[in-house]
C-alpha cells in the first residue's frame, strides 16, 4: 500500500530510460519502465507476501519453492514467468529468463533492476560496482546476442514461387509439385501474420517436408531458400527440424553443400541464419552436431568480403554467449 496509484504516474515521470518503479492498481503492484517519455508496463510483481510460491520449473530454472514469481510481459503483451530467491545474483537470473524465452539481451539490465525493485536484495547483490582502473586487470566475456529478424516475406514468396515455375517448366527433380505449391504460401503466412504468429504450436506435416525439398534448390536459386531458413529459425515451432536423431543434421548438409560454389550474398544469409538458430537456444544443437562440416565449410568463406566476414563474427559472439546453456 506504500506504492503510489497509477492515477499519480502522469505526474511522476521517470529520470532516465530504462527506470523501473511500481505503482499500484487498487490492491495490486504493477511494475512500470519509463521507456520514449511514457511508463510501460512490464508486469504484476508477485510473490510479494509468503508463504513461498511453487514454480513448476524448467530447464533454466529447477522446480520447487521461490521467494518470488514475478510476471514479467514482452512485447506481445504475454506474461512470461521468473522465479527468484532472496540472495540469489539478480543479473544471472535476469540472463537465464532472457535465454531461455530467446530475448535480447539488451533487456538484462531492466530486468535486473525489475527483480531488485521488486524483492528484498536491495540493490545489493548482482549491482555493478565500478573498479579503479588500475585494477582492472580481469576480462570479463561479451555475453551479447545479434539476431536478424527483419523480413519482406511478400517479396520472398514470389521470388520462391517464380524460381519453382522455372524448376517446373525445366521438368527439374528438385522442383515443388504444383500440388503442394500452396502449403509455401501457407507457411509464410503463418511467418508474416502477427495475429496468429504466436499462437501456431507447430507447422504442418506439409509444410514441414517442404524444407528438405527446399535444400535440394539449386545454387544459382538459393538466395530465397537461405532468407526463408534464416526467417523460419525465429520461429518456436521450427524446433521440428533441429530436433530427434537427426538434429537438424541433414538440412545443414544440404545448406553447407551449396556454399563452396555461392556468392557472397548467400554467405551473409547463412551465417545470419546461424545466428538465429539462437533465437531458440534448443536449435543451437545442429551447430554442435555439424561441428565437422562447419569447420571445412570455414575454410571456403570468402573473408575478402567484409560485409561476410562481420555476419561471422556476429554468429561466433552469439553462439559463445549461448553456449553454456546449449543442450548437449
């Protein structure tokens, strides 16, 4: 009841981008971020009065009893949720809830400062104290993630529908049967509409044996094929096909085999589409998995390209950053 009334917010302004503070609505703490000149709500904070709340746990975070649960809302308004104890180093946390819903880690200090506000560690634990230069003698690692999300996915489906007529009239193996043409349309819809984005649990049997056949295309028709992984991988339903046995192991082959022999273009697609497989950190598998080819495939990139050779660089702080939390 200490908290101020969301009816005070108009007149209570934040001090700097990224402040968070907590205004109460009726009986229940809400916690804002003071984002652009506005406060914009990031949650209820819960697990404000004990006993302990159970949480169900996950693979970040074991199951059993929390001081807190807090729910934390992203940008589609869904709450997602953090479990935290007393004396644990907020900012690990706030990195391991970010990792495993996928998020950027340009976050992690909101939320770090979300569970400090919002729980008895007081500031004291997980703040960062600046050391005197002289001191500073220890290197600590870039835990930094780069991912390529933007998309024109209308103008991906026609280029893709454009080179299967070519495959078709060339009376080409590799070409999609005019009878399944549709389910490509099918699932770039499912890629480009928001409304319905989040909610698809899992791609269609048909439109889930289209990627194998999509990784046959050949080389000098490619470049869609690589845009489409690169966009498909952000997707959680896209766990299918780096998943069981396989892994995912004989799409990166198919992938891999076209780039001794692909211009820069399509190098730069590929290893955006590498870094995006981090986006859900379970795809990240593959890479372990294609370790062998990979390296080879390393020795044919055409480093004269800086533009290649940045998106590579990119790829290797994502992956390292999402290493210790890769399964296998």
């Amino acid at each position: 009841m200490s908290f101020p009334t969301i009816d005070k917010m108009a007149s209570m302004p934040g001090k700097k981008e990224g402040e968070v503070r907590v205004f109460r609505d009726g009986g229940v703490a809400k916690a804002f971020a003071w984002q652009g000149g506005v406060w914009v709500l990031m949650g209820d904070v819960q697990g404000q009065a004990h006993p302990k709340v159970y949480y169900p746990g996950d693979k970040y975070f074991p199951a059993g009893e929390y001081d807190y649960v807090f729910d934390v809302q992203d940008d589609s308004g869904v709450s997602k949720k953090l479990p935290f104890n007393d004396g644990e180093n907020p900012l690990t946390s706030a990195e391991k809830f970010l990792v495993r819903e996928g998020m950027f880690m340009d976050y992690k200090d909101q939320i770090r400062q979300f569970i400090m506000k919002n729980s008895r560690s007081q500031g004291k634990i997980g703040k960062v104290e600046e050391k005197p230069k002289a001191q500073a003698k220890k290197l600590s690692p870039i835990r930094e993630t780069l991912f390529h999300r933007q998309m024109n996915l209308e103008g991906l489906n026609k280029t893709l529908l454009e080179f299967n007529q070519a495959l078709l009239e060339s009376h080409s193996e590799q070409a999609i049967p005019e009878s399944q043409v549709k389910h490509i349309n099918s699932l770039i819809i499912k890629l480009k509409d928001p409304k319905i984005y989040s909610y698809i649990g899992s791609f269609t049997s048909f439109e889930q044996a289209l990627i194998p056949q999509l990784v046959r295309w050949p080389v000098e028709k490619f470049v869609p094929v690589m845009d489409l992984m690169r966009i498909m991988v952000c997707h959680h339903a896209s766990g299918f096909f780096f998943s069981g046995l396989d892994s995912g192991l004989s799409i990166m082959v198919g992938i891999i085999s076209k780039l001794g022999d692909a211009k820069p273009v399509v190098w730069k697609l590929f290893f955006k589409f590498l870094s995006n497989l981090g986006v859900n950190v379970g795809n990240c598998v593959t890479i372990v998995k294609s370790q062998d080819i990979l390296f080879d495939c390393f020795a044919k990139v055409p480093f004269e390209d800086n533009g290649v050779v940045s998106l590579l660089a990119a790829f290797l702080m994502t992956f390292s950053s999402n290493f210790d939390v890769t399964p296998s």
